[in-house]
C-alpha cells in the first residue's frame, strides 16, 4: 500500500483513506418525497378503454406507463427506470416537452449531479446530458 493511505501502524491516514479502504456509505437524501412515489406496485385496472390502450407500454423521459390506476380516477401508473412506482396524468404522458420525467428521488440525483458538474467544470450541462 501507499504510504498516503497508510501511516506505519496499518491504519488510515484520515477520514477520507478510512471510507475508501472501509465499506463505505450510501448516499439517503434527507428530502421528503411528497408525490405518490412508491418502491411497490400500484394496483391497476383490468378495464382500459381500447382508445387509451396505446399508451399501455409507451416511455417518456425515464418512464414506462404500465396502465390506468384502480383507485385514482384519471391517473396512470408509471414505472421510473430505477423501479419507484408512481402516478401521472394523461396530459403528462402524452407531452412532447417532457423528454426528462423521473420520479422525485431520480431527479433530485440529477440534480445533484448538475450542481457537482458545474461546481467542478464552470460550465452548466442540459438534463438530457446526464
């Protein structure tokens, strides 16, 4: 081993050395998710008007619409490419404009992301990018 990591009694140097060599630690925003957003899957309807069938299975941003909600009226349930479950309207599913729809805590990732990019390089960076 280096001898920046260890000093001569095997044990690290500071706080830093001792996360990089120990288990490390996992990153638990302290943000309060305020939305529907759920790790379980939400109940869905057998019935779905054979007109909004066509969105059963359409992606949009980092979401996938798994079909109408059973006990929200006019909601969809969509999954987040991490898996978090969460609820959307039509209107949201079907604009053109939402190229970059997550769930909250992906967002709040991309987020953090974006400000470390910046604070690192000087230059900002479009979501799409990330």
């Amino acid at each position: 081993m280096s001898k920046d990591i260890f000093d001569g009694t095997r044990q690290p140097v500071n706080r830093t050395a001792a996360l990089i060599l120990g288990k490390g630690f996992a990153y638990r925003p302290e943000k309060k998710i305020q939305t529907a957003d759920q790790p379980n899957p939400i109940r869905l309807r057998f019935e779905v008007p054979p007109n909004l069938k066509k969105f059963i299975g359409k992606q949009f941003g980092r979401m996938i619409v798994m079909g109408l909600a059973y006990e929200k009226r006019g909601r969809w349930v969509v999954r987040c490419a991490c898996g978090t479950y969460t609820l959307r309207k039509l209107k949201a599913i079907k604009n053109p404009e939402n190229k970059h729809d997550c769930c909250e805590h992906c967002r709040h990732l991309l987020y953090l992301r974006r400000a470390d990019h910046f604070r690192r390089t000087g230059k900002e960076i479009e979501w799409g990018d990330l």
